[in-house]
C-alpha cells in the first residue's frame, strides 16, 4: 500500500495576520475605488500596506522560531553556568519594514549578566537597530546630510533618527576598517607596473573641542564679529586637517615633451590612450597626523610589493612638511622611493609670475609659462629657471608686490629643484601629476564634510571618512560582510564558554508527517 502523506497541523499559526494583510492589499486592488485611482495613489497605498506585510512576516517568523526553542545548557565565558531559565523574555527591534519583537528564553545566575542564546541563533545587534537598518544609515550617511539622512528615513522606512544616532551607527558601522584592510588578500601583480603612493590634506571645520591643540587656543583667542558669522580667519582656526592617502598599480607610460605640452590644451585631444589605475585604494583620517598616514601608505605598499621587485613613485605637492615624512618613513622602512613633484601644482607658480611679468598680456603670460614648461620638461633645473626669473624681473623693473609672485615661484623651484626632474619621468614612464589624489580630497573630504554650516565630531568625521573610502574603493560589501562576522565575535561569542553559543532550535523537522 503506498505510503500517505498529511502536513503536520500546528497549534497556532503566527503567519495569519500576515495573510490577512495581504488578502486586505488584494481587496483593495479588486476594488472599484482602486479602479478608479491613479497610479501614483495606487503606489503608495501598496507600499505602505505593503510594507506592514512584510513587518507582520517578520514579526510571525520570531514567534515561530521563539515557539520552537528548546531549553539548553547555558556557560558563560566567564565559568558560570546559567541555571536559571525564564521563558518568553522579549526584546525590541527596529527593521527596515518595522518595529518587531523577539520573545526567547533567557538564562540567569546570581550576580552575572543574563544570556540569550536564541539572540545568538539570530545574530541579533546589541541593541535596537538591526543590522539592516544600520547598513543603509552608513551608506546613507557617507553619502548625504544627516539632515537628508532623516528625511529619507521618514518617507521611505516611516521612522526618523537623531543626528545623534546617525552619527552613533554610523561610527560603529565603520569600527573594523582597519582590522579589514589589514587581513585583505594580495592580489599578485606584474612587477613591470608603476607602485604609486601619493598624499594630500583638506581642512575640516571642527567643533572647538576636536580642533588639534594648537588650532583649539587659537579658536578661543578669535573673537568673531557677528553671533553667527565667522571672519575668514576665524573659519581657518575652526579646521582640522584630514590626511588623504592614496595607493594604485599603472603601468608605465613614455611620452614626449610635447605630448605633455598639448596634453594640458583641451584643444589637442589626439594623445594616446593612457593606462589606467588598477587595484587603487583611497583613504582618509581626521584623527591621525601626516606622518601616521604616510607610514600606513607604505606599510599597504608592503604588502602588496614585500620584496620591492616594482619601482616605488612618491606623487607630492611641494609641502615640505609632507616630502619629509615621505623620506624620514623611507629610510625607516627601508624603501627606495622616487619622489615627483606634481607639475599642476609648478604651474600654478609659474602662472603667478607670468602674471607679474605680463600683467595685461594674456597671450604673452601663456607663451612665457609653455616655454618654462618645455624647459622644465627637457631637464632644465629649478635653480636655472629660478636666475632666469629673478633676471627677468629685473630687466623688467618689477619692484614690491608686482615682484612677489616672481620671486615666490623663484623659491619653490630652487627648494624643490630636486624633485623636477620631468624629463627622467617622462623617460621611465612615469606619471607626473596627482589627479587620482586631487580627486580623492574632492569626493572623500569636500563634497561631504566641507559643507556650509557643517561643525563636526572627530569621531563623527573619521567614521563618515572611513564609510565613503569603503564606498569609493568598492569594497563596501565585501567589508559589511567580515563586518558582521566581527560583530557577532563581539556580541555573542565572547560571551559564552569556549566562544560557542549552545543552539536553541531542535534540528530540520519534516514539513509532512508519514501515515501509514
């Protein structure tokens, strides 16, 4: 006789008010007021009703898994055994689609913190937020204003937030950066590429209390000449300098002195295809100085590069303070770097005093600076440049403030003369101007943390650095997912004995039961 089959009946069923929800949203698109609406109302009727759906389902589903536990063995990790059980114990939860509440048991002794191993089962935060809800909080933080931040909470998942709290999650969300970069797999790369590391900084305005010590006196000396209007000097006693890093693999790529001539006429667009950045990591930090970045910088490049077999270019911008570190962490490191001063940041100098020499002559000033160029480039030294620039001032009498952009390009080249040899560079393939880092500053600093009105927290701004490098890299979910795996480490199971919490669930039960 064949085998018959029957489903198993379940004493109470926690799904029926889900289905009531649903059966309610088809009601409504059956009837003739629905007929009669337009889809915008239509829209938004569903995705209200709808999204009640979905936090009933969710809330029938913990009653269905607290339904099902089972009472287990429970030791902390601190050696005591919770004897003590007392059932149907909840909590709140605030989901995506909700509010909810997760009934289980909890597990007690005298004079030790209660355990909840169905929490465990879950992998449940230590708090309210789910990890859904604190997902899209980071995503949206790094990318809007808290402000925007709440409205969109409002209209799209029916609750609002606190800046505090946004910036609380936000923190959190972005406390295992490090420890995730740090554990990253190396991806082999040719040994022919360029390993390129380069370094800039965008001041932040702080609240007085975040400010570096030195920038803290000077904002309580200012005096401010509206309530609530800051002088320009006041605004630059408000900032904290974010270090930028940034580190990619390109390959090498020879040009002449003329493809970097016409390269800078929008004009000439006739160039050859340039080689693009691979395996490009961008970061930023508020709470570390210059040098802690640059070290960080180079300890990455290790990583990728431990036996040095690729050539190491350092892009700057001139700051000696910078160029400093860059050496000082060389030589500590034991790395041979070749330094390259990034000829955007000559020009402007050079445009300063062809400005002073060609005051109402723009097509001159624009000769004067492509035929420095062209020397520079061809292996001309700064010094050199720097004599012909003092000669030429002289020839044209240029006296006082008519000479100070003169004489200030004159400076930078005869300090920086080491770092211009373009005309190696250009030889070796090398690149010669800092575009992925200026780009880096632009989208990781200044288009959302530089802000009008904007005062931040040093841990708010690092946390919001951090969330926006993730998202910028691409590596945002790959680093929520080890993320997580942290989190339930932290949450769970340094909490119980041996690190395992015991399981609350019987084991796969069949949907249907065999009658014979």
């Amino acid at each position: 006789m064949a085998a018959a089959y029957t489903t198993r009946p379940e004493p109470s069923d926690p799904f029926v008010e889900a289905r009531e929800q649903a059966a309610g949203i088809e009601r409504y698109l059956r009837s003739g007021d629905a007929l009669g609406s337009s889809l915008s109302r239509l829209e938004e009727h569903v995705t209200a009703e709808g999204r009640e759906w979905m936090r009933r389902m969710m809330q029938a589903h913990l009653d269905l898994r607290a339904a099902a536990e089972v009472r287990v063995p429970v030791q902390g990790a601190d050696g005591v055994v919770r004897g003590q059980a007392r059932p149907a114990t909840s909590r709140p939860l605030r989901l995506l689609v909700g509010d909810v509440r997760a009934s289980r048991i909890a597990y007690q002794a005298a004079g030790v913190p209660g355990l909840h191993p169905m929490d465990a089962a879950l992998q449940l935060p230590d708090e309210v937020y789910s990890y859904g809800v604190r997902r899209a909080v980071a995503v949206e933080v790094a990318r809007s204003a808290y402000e925007d931040v709440q409205d969109l909470l409002g209209r799209h998942l029916g609750f609002s937030l606190g800046k505090r709290q946004l910036e609380e999650l936000a923190v959190r969300a972005a406390e295992d950066f490090d420890a995730f970069y740090a554990q990253r797999t190396v991806v082999a790369e040719p040994t022919c590429d360029l390993l390129i590391l380069s370094f800039d900084g965008a001041g932040i305005i702080m609240r007085t209390e975040d400010l570096r010590p030195a920038t803290q006196k000077a904002a309580e000396q200012a005096t401010q000449t509206l309530e609530t209007r800051l002088s320009p000097g006041e605004k630059r006693n408000r900032k904290r300098m974010a270090e930028v890093a940034a580190i990619y693999t390109i390959a090498p790529f020879q040009r002449t002195v003329m493809d970097v001539v016409h390269g800078l006429r929008p004009l000439h667009d006739t160039a050859a295809p340039r080689p693009q950045p691979t395996n490009k990591r961008v970061w930023a930090s508020v709470t570390m100085d210059a040098r802690d970045v640059i070290r960080e910088a180079f300890q990455e490049a290790l990583r990728r590069d431990p036996e040095q077999r690729r050539r190491w270019v350092v892009l700057v911008d001139g700051n000696p303070d910078q160029i400093r570190s860059v050496r000082r962490v060389g030589r500590a490191l034991g790395v041979r770097v070749t330094i390259v001063l990034d000829l955007i940041h000559v020009l402007e100098y050079l445009w300063r005093a062809a400005h002073a020499l060609h005051k109402d002559a723009p097509e001159a000033a624009e000769t004067w600076v492509t035929m420095c160029l062209i020397d520079l480039l061809s292996g001309r030294s700064g010094g050199f440049l720097a004599r012909r620039l003092r000669r030429h001032a002289k020839d044209a009498g240029l006296t006082g403030d008519r000479r100070k952009g003169l004489d200030v390009c004159a400076r930078y080249l005869v300090k920086n003369t080491s770092l211009l040899h373009y005309d190696r560079a250009l030889r070796d393939g090398l690149p010669i101007a800092t575009g992925v880092i200026e780009g880096a500053c632009r989208y990781l600093v200044r288009d959302r943390l530089d802000r009008c009105g904007a005062r931040w927290s040093l841990r708010g701004a690092e946390a919001v650095l951090r969330l926006r490098a993730l998202l910028t890299n691409g590596d945002f979910d790959a680093y929520w997912a080890f993320h997580l795996e942290r989190e339930y480490h932290r949450v769970h199971q340094t909490r119980y004995a041996g690190g395992r919490a015991p399981c609350p669930l019987p084991g796969p039960r069949p949907l249907l039961r065999r009658v014979k």
